[in-house]
C-alpha cells in the first residue's frame, strides 16, 4: 500500500493512504524458466568449450614433443633399446635317458 505526506501551510501534517495500491504485475513464469534454463545452456557449454581448449592445447603440446623426442633419438628405427625377444633358448646341462629308466618329470 501506498502513503502520501504532505505539509500544509498552517503546519498541518496530512498523511493520506491511495486506495488502489500501484502494483508491477507479477513477472511471468515461463520467461523466468527459460531464462533460467538459457543461462544454465550457456554457462555449461561455455564451460565445456574452454575445456576442450585446454585438452587441445595440452594435447598439442604433448605431441609437438613426443615429435622432437623422437627426432633425438639416438638408436636406429628398427632396434629399439626396449624391446627384448619374446623367445629365448636354453640348454639344459642334464640328460635324460628316457630309455633305460622310468622317468616322471623328477630329478633323482
């Protein structure tokens, strides 16, 4: 509700109240909603682009080096120092004659 003050010449005082309040119409909701969703769309896709900026530049980096450390390095293409032959031989120093003896599997 509204009041009105004014001061009269005699030094009266009037305070007199308006009869029909001077009220905003109430905001409506489905523009409220959308802004709302709208703002939320916004923030979250700008998040999501910067951070797929970052991983680019990171990813750029990252490359850009694996490529100078493989141009300085200093064993040729075809042998690598950390690959090792997944077979290997071995001799074994004990013979066993399958003939003469029953054999198991166990040393005597």
């Amino acid at each position: 509700m509204r009041f009105t003050y004014s001061e009269e010449v005699s030094g009266k005082s009037v305070l007199t109240a308006l009869k029909e309040p001077e009220c905003g119409s109430a905001p409506d909701a489905l523009t409220v909603l959308l802004a709302v969703v709208g703002s939320i769309l916004l923030i979250g896709f700008t998040l999501l682009a910067v951070w797929k900026l970052i991983v680019t530049i990171h990813d750029r980096r990252e490359f850009a080096k694996f490529q100078s450390d493989r141009c300085r390095a200093r064993y040729e293409v075809a042998s690598n120092p950390l690959y090792r032959q997944p077979i290997s031989t071995h001799s074994l120093d004990l013979v066993f004659n399958v003939h003469n003896k029953a054999h198991n599997g166990a040393v005597d």
